[in-house]
C-alpha cells in the first residue's frame, strides 16, 4: 500500500513537472522544474531500493548537472529571448512521434501481457533481499565484470572536460 | 501491487514529453533539458527490471547513463557559451551557418 502511494506521488510529481518544463516560457523556470521531476525520479528510484542511485542521482544529477545548466541560463542573455515565440511549427510532427512511440511501447507490453502468461509481467518478482546490500553489490559489479566499461567511462569524462575548457575559451 | 507496467508506463511519458520538447522548442538550452528527462525515462526503466530481475547490473548502467549524461550537458553547454558568443542567439533555427 505504502508502495503504491510513494510511486503514484513520485510519478505523478515527475509527469507533471516534466510538462512544465517542456512548456514553460522562462529558461529559469524550466530549470526548475527540472530539478523537482529529477528529485522525484530520485524518490522512484529509492521506492524501486535502489539507494545508491538515489544519491548518485540527487549528487550529480541536481547537485552538478543543474548548477551547470543555471550557471549557462545566468550568462547567456536570455531576455530578448524570453519575448520571442517559444515553439516552432514542428507540433503536429512532434504529437505524431509521440503517439507513434508510445503505440508502439504500449502494443509491446500489451502483447507480452497477454502472449505470456509469465508472472514476469505481472508482478515485481523478485523478492527486495536480491539487492540488499546495495552500495556493496554496485561497487562488485562496477569494479569486477564493469572494469574496461568503467575506464572507458572515465577517459569519456576526461575527454568531454577538456573539450568543454577548450570550446569556452574566449580566444579558439 | 505494483507491477512492472506502471513502471514502463510511466517512463513512456517522461520519454514522450522529452521527444516532444526536443522537435518543438526553439531554445536549445531547453532542447537540451529534455534530453536530460530523455536518459531519465531510460534510467527508470533498467532501474525498474533491475528490481524486477533481482540483478544489479541495470542499475551499473544507469550510473553509466548519467556518466554520459554530464559529460554531454558539459560539451553541449561549451557549444552553447561558443555560439553565443559569435551570433547572440540561443535560438535552434537561427543556427543556421551551414545552410546554403
């Protein structure tokens, strides 16, 4: 019962607050609700016991990735832009790839409901003890069957840093 | 109870909403906020068959994910600051140097 109530407030803070973002006016405003529908994300994350993702998510995703996008917000001048039209004319486009997407996601887990009489589909299967200790079991997986992705991962953050200082000199 | 279909439902809407933020606004900061709710949608969906299967591995890659969901936000906001810069707008279809 407690599960359901966390996971219809996380998911419909997440829904609403992602609409907001997508159809606010303001840069600023559309930050912020960004941050409320990655905090709830983070709670259905946390619902789902995934406690180190949780914070990994609360960490990097609001702590660092939405400084960033505030701190570009802040020096690119954004109030001539604010006046401007916010949408192109792109909409019947865009209503018709999402009704395409989620047709096609829908008719799969249709399917798979009725082909499959797995309870794989029915209900959350298997029991929270699986991944208990959590930091534990991410951290074995990360540094033993995940080592050459996660090197692979970190030169990926060494490259992108050193393009992000070069692209924002003030002299190329 | 909660079954693994609320879970993919509700990520089908985050990720519908971020598709439609990408093609319809004009502002590419803002383009690049829905991509950030894009990985997210992704994000909760191996989160969730994570739990569903008892395995850790999803969750290995959604650290994966949002690995490589700052290092885009750190390179697409460089572009943004750079192109600023040159042209004075953030404007996506004023961005238009390599059309003839």
């Amino acid at each position: 019962m407690f599960d359901v109530i966390t996971f219809y407030f996380f998911g419909g803070l997440a829904v609403v607050s992602a609409i907001l973002v997508v159809t606010a006016r303001n840069a600023v405003h559309s930050a912020i609700f960004l941050v409320t529908a990655l905090l709830a994300t983070a709670g259905i994350f946390l619902q789902l016991h995934a406690e180190f993702l949780f914070i990994v998510q609360v960490i990097l995703y609001v702590g660092g990735i939405m400084v960033l996008f505030v701190f570009v917000i802040m020096l690119v001048n954004l109030d001539v832009a604010a006046r401007q039209t916010q949408f192109n004319r792109m909409w019947p486009f865009a209503l018709l790839l999402a009704l395409i997407v989620s047709g096609q996601i829908y008719a799969v887990v249709h399917y798979a409901q009725k082909g499959i009489s797995d309870p794989l589909f029915q209900v959350v299967a298997a029991p929270a003890s699986a991944l208990e200790p959590n930091s534990e079991l991410i951290g074995q997986s990360l540094f033993t069957q995940y080592m050459l992705p996660f090197e692979i991962a970190s030169i990926m953050l060494l490259v992108a840093m050193i393009g992000a200082v070069v692209m924002a000199k003030r002299k190329v | 109870m909660l079954s693994i279909t609320h879970y993919l439902v509700l990520s089908l809407a985050l990720f519908t909403i971020g598709v439609i933020g990408v093609v319809t606004r004009r502002n590419v900061i803002i383009i690049l906020m829905s991509i950030e709710l894009i990985l997210n949608a992704v994000n909760i969906n191996l989160v969730a068959f994570s739990r569903l299967f008892g395995d850790v591995s999803g969750q290995v890659f959604a650290i994966f994910i949002i690995t490589d969901a700052a290092a885009e936000a750190a390179i697409g906001l460089g572009i943004i600051i750079a192109f600023f810069r040159n042209r004075e707008t953030v404007l996506a279809d004023e961005m238009d140097l390599l059309k003839w």
